[in-house]
C-alpha cells in the first residue's frame, strides 16, 4: 500500500512528514514511561522483588495504591511550590487594604503605552489584582476622581519599583521620565466634588485643611487601615473552631473538605437552640 502510494510525487513529502510526526510522537511515548519507571519502579513487575505477586505477572494492589498517592503529592507539592510566590503577595498586599496611590500605579502602567498598553488582562495579572474590580475603576466614574490626579502626576520610575522583578526588566529600556497624557472624560467625571492628595497642586497642609473645611473636598490619605478591612466575624467560636479543625486535620495528613467543614459545622452548633 505504502509503495503504490509513492508512486505519486507530490505524496511523498506529506508521507516523510506523516512517519517524522508518528516517530516523535513515539518518543515523547517512551520518555514518558521511562520517567513514569523511574519515579514508581513498584508498578513494574519485573523491578518487584522475588517472592512478590510479580511472579505472577501482576503488581499488588497496595503497591499500585501507595504509588498512586505518591504520584497525586508530587503533583500537589508541584501546584503549591508554583504557586508559592503569588500566593505570598496576594496575602500581603491585598488589593483590598491598598491605597488609592497604590491602585493608581496599576492604572498607571495599563494606561501608559509602552507600559500595559491598555492590556486589562496582563496589568491585573503584574499588580494581583481582580479583573472585574479593576474594569470597575476604569470605567466607573465615581471612581475617576480618586486615582486621576496620581496617575497624571506618575512617571515610569515611579512605577517601575512596584512590578515583580522578574518581569520589571522588560521595560527598562522605557522612558523613566515619561508619563501618560489622560482623557478629559476622567477628569470630569465628579462634578462638584474634589479629591486631592499630597501629590496634589499647593502643600499637603494647605490640601488637608482645605478637606477639613469642606464636605465637597476629599484628602486621600497614604495609608489605610486594614484592622477593619471586611466585615466583623459574627460567629466567632464558630470560625476559631473551624480554623483549629482545619488545621489538625491538615497536620495529620486528612485534609477537609469544605462539604465535611459544612457538615461539621451544622452537627457541632446548628441544634444548639433545640437543645
């Protein structure tokens, strides 16, 4: 079949390409299962020792089972150490607990073209920050007044000392003087209303006073409290009873499931008023 098919030229090329294809197929094939052999040599009869089930040509069942768990914990350890990194930040800096100078540094780089370039997706995934959230602050105008003046006063150098290291190093060749020039829509968009900070035209001083004079003059502080951040627990031995389970569960090697933490919760303290 093969050879009647060479017959025709223009088929020879497209079946050099077809065998290149099954062949390399074929050996991501073996690599694979020599690296499968290496890491659980218990799933090959032929590593088993003498006097084992491989004599009959069949693996234990214990074995394939603690094999297996191995392999589901390597892919575990592999998804925690790779995400190790972004979950630190997340828990430091949550957008959340971020001042307003802050958030506008994000702006800053999404508006500024040789920065994000009005990329939504890659500024949320430098900064951490949650992508409907930070489309709310570009497109709602209640927002406008809050980051608009430090965004008009940022440069590129100012910016630049809040991006991952790994990825600031791809735009050190930008301008570090350079700014963005913003659309006259965001400026306007709170009429009767000012907000100022110490980045602000005039002194600090003369800004924070003005603000203390005035309900229609708001002074962005640099700071922000994040003791009261979210909403107050409500059920507190509820939560420290949850947290202390969660925990020794974990340090035993029996993780809970949130439908077991559920169950949990409604068993320990859903019947305490019938009782």
């Amino acid at each position: 079949m093969k050879r009647f098919f060479l017959i025709i030229p223009e088929n020879k090329k497209w079946m050099e390409a077809q065998e290149k294809h099954h062949k390399a197929e074929q050996n991501v094939k073996d690599v694979s299962r020599l690296v499968r052999r290496e890491m659980f040599s218990e799933l090959h009869p032929e590593t088993v020792e003498l006097g084992s089930a491989a004599s009959s040509g069949s693996v234990p069942k214990e074995i394939v089972i603690e094999a297996r768990q191995r392999q589901l914990h390597h892919t575990l350890m592999k998804e925690l150490l790779t995400s190790f990194t972004t979950i630190g930040k997340q828990t430091i800096a949550l957008y959340r607990t971020r001042t307003w100078e802050q958030k506008s540094k994000a702006i800053f780089f999404y508006f500024h073209k040789s920065l994000g370039n009005m990329d939504q997706e890659l500024t949320c995934s430098l900064f951490l920050i949650n992508f409907m959230t930070f489309q709310n602050w570009i497109t709602q105008k209640w927002y406008f007044g809050k980051w608009v003046h430090y965004v008009e006063a940022f440069k590129v150098s100012d910016i630049l000392p809040d991006m991952p290291a790994t990825y600031r190093k791809n735009y050190e060749d930008v301008d570090a003087s350079s700014q963005v020039q913003i659309d006259s829509k965001f400026r306007n968009s709170t009429p009767g209303h000012q907000y100022v900070s110490a980045l602000s035209s005039g002194t600090r001083q003369k800004n924070r006073n003005e603000a203390g004079k005035s309900d229609n003059i708001t002074y962005l502080l640099q700071t922000t409290k994040t003791v009261s951040s979210g909403r107050k627990v409500k059920y507190t031995q509820q939560e420290e009873f949850l947290i202390s389970t969660v925990v020794m569960k974990w340090e035993i090697g029996n993780p809970l499931s949130k439908l077991a933490a559920y169950n949990l919760l409604i068993s320990t303290f859903g019947h305490e008023q019938e009782a």
